[in-house]
C-alpha cells in the first residue's frame, strides 16, 4: 500500500506541475536503409530540414547489379528519388535552394546532379572531357564549384562553376598549384570567396613527407595562404573546412594518429585550435560550420566493447557539446548540420556479407521508458480448472 501510495503522488505532482519527463538522445530519422556493399556514401540537408543520402553500391539480386541510390525523408520515410551509375567518388553539397552531387568513377569520368527532395536532374554540361581525379564540390548560392585533377592540363587542379549553361574556369585551368597534389577539398565563404585546401607529398630518405597548404582565389588569380602545417611522415586521411562569422577559414586535418584544426588569420598566420587529444587512427572526425559560423565536429572515438559519438562547437575558447554523446558498433559515415543547426549524423552497418544497413540520426526526445501501472503489478493468473 505504501509503494501504490508513493506511485499515486508522484503521479499527481507530474500532473499538477505540467512536467514532461524526457531527454535527448541521438534518434533514427524514420526506418533503417538497406543495401549490397557501398563504395561511396554522402548526407547532405535539403533546404530547411529535409535529410538527403546517396549510397553507391553492387548488390547480387537476380545477378549483379551496381548503382549509386539517392534518397530523401520526404513525408516522414525515406523515398529512393533516383538511380544513377555507380560511383567509386561520391560528394553531396547543398544551399539553401538545392543540394549537388558528384559522381566520379575509376576511369576518370566525372558527372554533376541538382538535387531536390523529389528529383535528380543532371547537368547538361559536362565539367570536363578528358579525365577527372582527386574531386571536390562546394556550393555558393545555388552555383555549384568543382575541383579536380585535369587530364587535360597535365593532371594539374582545375577549378570551375556552373553558370547555368556552361562550365567556367575559376582562373586558368591547372593554374591552382604547379604540380600534383592530392587531398584536395575546396570550400566557399559567405561572400563568395573560393579557398582550397590540398596536400603535398614528396620523397626524401626513403620517408614520404605531408605539407598541407592552403589558396584563396583573389583578384583573378589563386593566392596562397601558407603551409597549414609543416613536413610531416604521416599524411592525412581527411581535409576538411569551415569559416567563422568573420569569415576566417579553418582547416581541419585527419591524420591516423592524431585530428587537428588550424585557423587562419591574416597578418597573423595559420594558429593550431585544442582538439581534446582527438585522434583519427580507428575513429572518424567529420568538421563542418552551422549557421551561426561556428566550427562543429563530429566524431567517433573506439572503447573497448563500443565507440562513443561526440558533437562538438567551438566558441572562440573551447570545444562544448551539443546535445548527448552516444555509445554505439556503428560506423560515423556522414555529418551535417542543417539551416536551424539542427545536426545529422549518417551510420553504417555490416548486416552480412553481403548487405550493409545505414541510419540517419538527430538530436531529439528519447523514447519514454514503460510507465507502472499506478495501481501495481497485475495479480498473476488464476489457475484453470482441472478438467
């Protein structure tokens, strides 16, 4: 009587006060995907709020079959809105009015989507016609950017835009950098402003050595902006980058061994940001910006028996969490943030040999534990009458 007594008014002081017991926790966005093994995977966010994932995989169903799936969360489930080629690169950009996507494969070949919430309409102007390595998309204002290694300017990084009939060169094509590079990841400010991001290797005593650099396109020509970092032996994984409200570019860099981020200033060089001991050699870092331009990273570190996946801000002083981390086998595979700054998390499963599984996740209530019966545990059955 007590227990029921004590269940009863907490009860009743729940009700009076109007409280809703609930926490946050990393929810799926609608039901799991299913699909054969994947090459590439991107998440991007569709005007407002709309999540948007491509997937390129091979599956065997009545034989072999290849394809990369774009899907968007359209009316609260996951809708396929296209079935393209298969793609070995894969990268998906978008702008307050419509996502772009990159196709690259193995022989060289590159294709650029637009991309809305019901449709997928290529490009009808090809960037290139020779071939195309080593990509980047980025988009300013509905004008989608690529970078690449052009075949036809003696593998040197080209730049271009769409103009809404043909694609132009960003300065003179393979003006970028003298020489080959690899890494590559281009980024635009809110004032148009194209930088690039790149690695260059060299040999030197049998040691690969890894300098990092970064140009700004400035006055019709492509301007550098130093050495983000010095020679190192161990080359990064990922480039990544952002800008803050005053349009200072940050440079997030994944190495196995460690994730740094380097933030420029001018006059002043580029300075190293604190990671909290981050490191990249069984985990994936994913470094982006919200609305409010402020550097966000997402990433997985490795436990013993599971991961643990982490959001972070950085505001100027430190590095703070957004909303609850989250212990989970899955593998990081995606991260973006959409136009509220609501953040999108893209995890992958091994379900076989055969068949992966992907899952988008948000930040929201998790779900209600049971609630008691007020009135206790129900009396167990009464024993049926002996025939």
């Amino acid at each position: 009587m007590v227990i029921q007594a004590l269940q009863w008014a907490s009860f009743a002081l729940l009700f009076l006060a109007g409280w809703t017991v609930s926490e946050e926790a990393w929810v799926l966005v609608g039901d799991r995907i299913d699909v054969g093994l994947t090459d590439a995977k991107a998440l991007g966010i569709y005007k407002e709020n709309t999540p948007v994932v491509a997937m390129s995989y091979f599956e065997y169903v009545n034989g072999l079959r290849s394809l990369t799936d774009v899907r968007a969360f359209v009316d609260n489930q996951w809708v396929s809105i296209a079935t393209l080629p298969r793609a070995q690169t894969l990268k998906l950009a978008c702008a307050s009015e419509d996502c772009f996507l990159l196709l690259s494969n193995g022989t060289g070949t590159m294709d650029v989507y637009a991309v809305n919430s019901t449709a997928v309409v290529q490009l009808p102007a090809k960037v290139t016609s020779g071939y195309a390595g080593d990509t980047s998309l980025a988009v300013y204002k509905n004008t989608p950017y690529v970078a690449f290694r052009d075949g036809d300017a003696l593998n040197l990084t080209t730049v271009k835009r769409f103009t809404g009939d043909v694609w132009e060169s960003v300065g003179a094509a393979g003006a970028v950098v003298d020489k080959e590079v690899q890494g590559t990841v281009l980024a635009i400010n809110d004032k148009g402003v194209p930088y690039i991001a790149y690695d260059v290797v060299k040999r030197a005593l049998d040691l690969t050595l890894t300098q990092t650099f970064v140009k700004v396109f400035q006055q019709s020509a492509w301007t550098l902006l130093g050495n983000v970092t010095e020679e190192q032996i161990i080359s990064s994984k990922d480039l990544s980058f952002t800008f803050d409200a005053e349009g200072n570019p940050y440079v997030g860099l994944c190495g196995y061994l460690y994730f740094k981020v380097r933030k420029h200033l001018t006059g002043q060089g580029w300075e190293p940001i604190d990671t909290n001991d981050l490191g990249c050699s069984f985990a994936r870092v994913f470094f982006t910006g919200n609305e409010e331009y402020q550097p966000t990273l997402a990433s997985v570190q490795p436990g013993s028996e599971e991961d643990t996946f982490t959001v972070l801000e950085w505001d100027e002083f430190s590095w703070n969490p957004i909303g609850p981390s989250m212990r989970t086998r899955s593998i990081l595979e995606g991260f973006a943030m959409a136009r509220d700054n609501t953040p999108y998390a893209l995890f992958r499963e091994v379900v076989s040999l055969q068949r992966e599984q992907y899952g988008v996740r948000t930040i929201g209530d998790a779900p209600a534990p049971p609630t008691p019966s007020p009135s206790g545990p129900s009396p167990p059955p009464s024993p049926s009458p002996s025939p």
